[in-house]
C-alpha cells in the first residue's frame, strides 16, 4: 500500500511538471485541458488511498514542511520595528483628521462579500461550513464597513481600520503583493456637499505617503460617471461595461494595443467600439482636461458625463486650495475594478511605477516563482503597483440596510475613503533602510556590572530606571561577560549604558556611557552620584534620537 501511495505522488509530481511546460510552452487549451484533468485524477486516487491512514502513518510517509503557506509571511523583530512606525505615522495623521476605530469580525457572511468585487471574486477565501453559516475571509475592510454602517444605523462617521485581509491571488512576496497582508483604510461616511470629504482622502494620502518618505509618487484620478459615460458614447453593449472597465484598468501595465486585443478578441467586443473607446482613456492632465472634455459635444451628450466633470473639475479646485494640486493627475485610463464605486476613484503610484508601457512586457525564464498547478510568474517583472487607492461608492450601504427597512424609508449612507497597501509601503520603506541600523525594540539603556556581577544591584538600578518610565534591560545572568553585554547594546542599538564595579557602588557613584558615539576621553563613561543617576539619563535621552 505504502509503494503505490509514493507512486501515486511521483506520479502526481510528474503530470504536474507537464502541465506547466505545456503552459509555459503555450500549448493549445485542450491539450492543457487534458493534462489538467489527468492530474486531478491522480489527486483523487492519492486521496482515497490515503483516508484510511492514521495521522501518525501520515506523518511518518512525509515529513512535516516548516514553512508558511504561500503568500505569507513571518517577520522578524527589525522588520516589525519599521511596520509599527509605519503604522504609527499612519495613524497620526488619520487621527489628526479626527478619525475615529473601529474593529469587524475577520470572517463575514459568504452572502454579504458576494457581487461586490466584480471578476475580483474569485480571489474570495471562502470557509468550510462548521455550523450552518456560509462565511469567507474579508476581501477588504470596504465592505465589513458599510455592513456596520448599516446594521447599527449610522448616519455619519469618519474611520480608520487597520486589520488584516485575505486574498487568493498570485503572489510576488518581494512586490508586497501577498495572499494575507494588512490594509489601512480611512473611510468618511454622511451625506455632504459634493468633493469636500473626497478631496480631504486624498489629501490624507497625500500627508501618509509624504511622512512615510516613500519617494515621488503621483495620485491618478478619474470619476466612474465619466468611464460610464464613454462606454455608454462609444456603444458598449451594458453586459460588458465591467468587463471592459477592467481591461480599460491595465493600461498602467500593458500597452493600448495589448488592452485592445483584450477587448475584441477577448472580451468579444467591436474593433470600432474599442477604438472609439481608445480616444478617451488615453488622454490625462489637469484642469486642461477638464475644459477638453467639455469641448467634446458626444461626451457631454451624456448626463453622467456632466455630472463626473462637473465633480472633478470642483475636486481640481479643492485639490489646489489643499496644496495637493502638484501630486494629482486627471487620468483616464484609471478605471478600479471593483463593482461598488459610483463616484470619484484615485490611485497613488510611485512616479517611477507610472511609465505607461508602449510594448508588452517580457517574460523572463529565471527567478520565477510557481503558481499552484500552473505556469511560472518572473517576480521580477511585477511592479510594487498602486500603493494607496479608493473612491467614492454611495450605494452599498443602502443595499445592505435595503432588506432591514420598511419599504420607501430612505436608509442610503454616501461614503468615500482611501485604503493604503501597508505591504507595498513596507516593501519600499524597508528597501530605503537597509543601509541604515534599525532598532529592534524601545531599550533605551542596558545597566552592565564589571567583574563581580553585582546581579542584585543591577536589578535595582533596573527597577528605579523602570519606575521612572525609562526602558532599560540587563543581562539575566549572575556573572555576565562584560564583552557580552556590549554585544546586546550593539546588536540591539542601545544608547546608553549605566556602567557599575564595587568602587563605584562604595563610593555611591555610577558610570553613564554613550554606547552609539566613541568619545575617547569617556571610555569607561562619566561618573555621576548614584542619586543623579535619573535625572542625568533623561537629560541625555532628550538629546538622543533613536
């Protein structure tokens, strides 16, 4: 039984390295079809064969992978060091915005996550039924929102949610393009008077990404009425204008020709259609724009047309009284996919990132990293791509609050935000600072003996510094090597050391030393009265940034 169990895995481990030479080969889909189903076959016939092992069989036959599932990750402590100051700096200036936080469930209804996300979908973690509830992993922190928003009655509310999301995507790990990864979002929800809270998200993006040093980054706009509006002018059929919105959406990564194929050939729509589509989503600019737009008497046919450009051009006018006018582009090519905005939309990308493409990109052979059952992805031809992005959606609120109303009772709450790409943002932060020494943990001082050990002394020293809201540490042995606690102050980039000996202790004195800057005259560091010890401490850590 055992041998034909391995034979079964060798032959799953073969018929799966021919499925994706075929795919890399570019084979034809019936081939690719065929082998396919040959290897969920032999997936069957190795699952029956081994549901009547025990757990301890099973184990034994292999040997347990310690890994983390894919498109996951751990962190060490430098790294979570740089993701709490980034959250941190986020949260500053959410809440300087007078936001306030809110929690959800990390799980929802299955029912309340479906047809919100367009062809996204599909990339819904959904959970095995334990209990009479169908339920999936949050797709994003957008839609838990509005669910809240609407379950409690809420009229208005400005928040911020920082959690975890989950998404069953290909990932490129060293991208920040994950399966698990958390998302910042800062949502204002209440009906206003039109652009004022949408140009104050972006504003926010615009504060988040300029305190976080992320380098030069453009936000693209554009307005959902608008993109309507042209697929409604250039006669897309309605069953197709999402689908064609989302070819419209890769313009940022594929070239006009390659976007168009996708539209005719593809998405089955009429080669003069896409070419009048073409005309629009590839114009951007300014204020320009604007009045371009309203000098085209077919687009401004169109009702939604008007409406969109009468927002952005207001939005335009806020963005400059803001001071944000320099980081916002009006371009038409951005489209956001998913199915619930109704409104303005914008992206923030890195400039570098923002170089329209005017060939395919290529497909290299090397550093690729292999998807579940199919073809290889080169994690090098995959750009870090947007790293803040939102837009207005005015309706979904009401569709959940819809069926917990008495009919004709207006319930409707219009919301706008902006969602930041925490794992994108630290893939850039982190790469600026690797260069730079980064400090793991708060310790401000590490209390060293010499020679005797003095462990009971150190404890005391510690307790006062602790008393005294100072963070300090010593080493948890009786006789420390006195090299090996320099080491902890190097490694953990400690500022200052509180140095004692029995002479220092007789004479009730102890020895202060700066453990990040060599003064030659203070090797052993300054001597001060034990009962100054504090008051010396936070003078020097006033003076200290780390």
């Amino acid at each position: 039984m055992a041998d034909n169990i391995e034979q079964l895995r060798q032959q799953i481990k073969e018929q799966g390295d021919a499925v994706r030479e075929l795919k890399i080969n570019k084979a034809a889909a019936e081939d690719v079809k065929e082998q396919v189903a040959a290897l969920l076959s032999l997936k069957d016939k190795l699952r029956i064969a081994t549901e009547g092992e025990s757990p301890a069989k099973a184990t034994s036959a292999k040997a347990v992978a310690l890994k983390t599932p894919k498109g996951t990750k751990d962190y060490n402590d430098k790294e979570m060091s740089v993701r709490t100051k980034i959250f941190n700096t986020i949260v500053s200036v959410f809440e300087k915005h007078g936001a306030v936080t809110i929690d959800t469930p990390v799980f929802e209804l299955k029912e309340i996550l479906m047809s919100k996300y367009g062809e996204d979908s599909k990339l819904i973690y959904d959970l095995k039924d334990q209990g009479g509830e169908s339920c999936s992993l949050r797709y994003d922190l957008t839609v838990p929102f509005t669910r809240y928003v609407a379950m409690n009655g809420i009229a208005n509310i400005k928040r911020y949610h920082i959690a975890k999301v989950y998404r069953r995507d290909q990932p490129a790990m060293t991208k920040g393009r994950m399966r698990e990864f958390f998302q910042c979002d800062y949502d204002i929800a209440g009906a206003y008077d039109p652009m004022i809270p949408d140009t104050e998200c972006v504003r926010v993006a615009v504060e988040v990404l300029t305190k976080l040093d992320v380098g030069s980054f453009v936000v693209k706009v554009n307005h959902r009425k608008i993109l309507d509006a042209i697929f409604e002018v250039s006669g897309v059929p309605e069953p197709k204008i999402r689908s064609i919105s989302s070819a419209v959406d890769k313009l940022d990564k594929l070239p006009w020709a390659d976007v168009r194929k996708e539209m005719t050939e593809e998405k089955g729509l009429d080669a003069n259609v896409a070419d009048r589509i073409g005309e629009y989503v590839q114009l951007k600019g300014g204020a320009d724009l604007v009045e371009k737009l309203q000098a085209m008497p077919e687009l401004m046919s169109s009702k939604k047309a008007q409406e969109g450009i009468a927002d952005m051009a207001l939005f335009l006018k806020f963005a400059s009284i803001y001071g944000i006018l320099n980081y916002v582009s009006f371009d038409m090519s951005l489209a956001r996919g998913l199915d619930y905005y109704t409104g303005i939309i914008y992206e923030a990308v890195l400039v570098e990132e923002n170089v329209r493409p005017t060939e395919a990109q290529p497909t290299a052979t090397k550093g690729k990293e292999v998807k579940d059952g199919g073809a290889a992805i080169d994690e090098s031809q995959v750009r870090v791509g947007s790293i803040a992005a939102g837009g207005r959606y005015d309706n979904l609120v009401g569709e959940f609050s819809a069926a917990n109303h008495k009919k004709g009772k207006e319930n409707n709450v219009p919301c706008v935000g902006i969602s930041f790409g925490v794992e994108r943002i630290f893939s850039i932060v982190w790469n600026k600072m690797q260069a730079q020494t980064i400090k793991p943990n708060r310790t401000a001082v590490y209390v060293i003996s010499v020679k005797d050990g003095l462990l009971e002394e150190r404890m005391r020293i510690a307790a006062e510094l602790w008393d005294s809201d100072i963070p300090a540490e010593f080493a948890y042995k009786a006789k420390p090597r006195m090299q090996n606690q320099y080491n902890v102050c190097d490694s953990n980039v400690i500022p200052w050391a509180v140095i004692i000996g029995k002479d220092e202790l007789e004479q009730g004195m102890v020895r202060i030393k700066s453990m990040l800057q060599k003064v030659e005259t203070e090797k052993m560091g300054v001597l001060v009265k034990r009962s100054d010890m504090v008051a010396e401490l936070k003078k020097r850590l006033e003076d200290t940034s780390f």
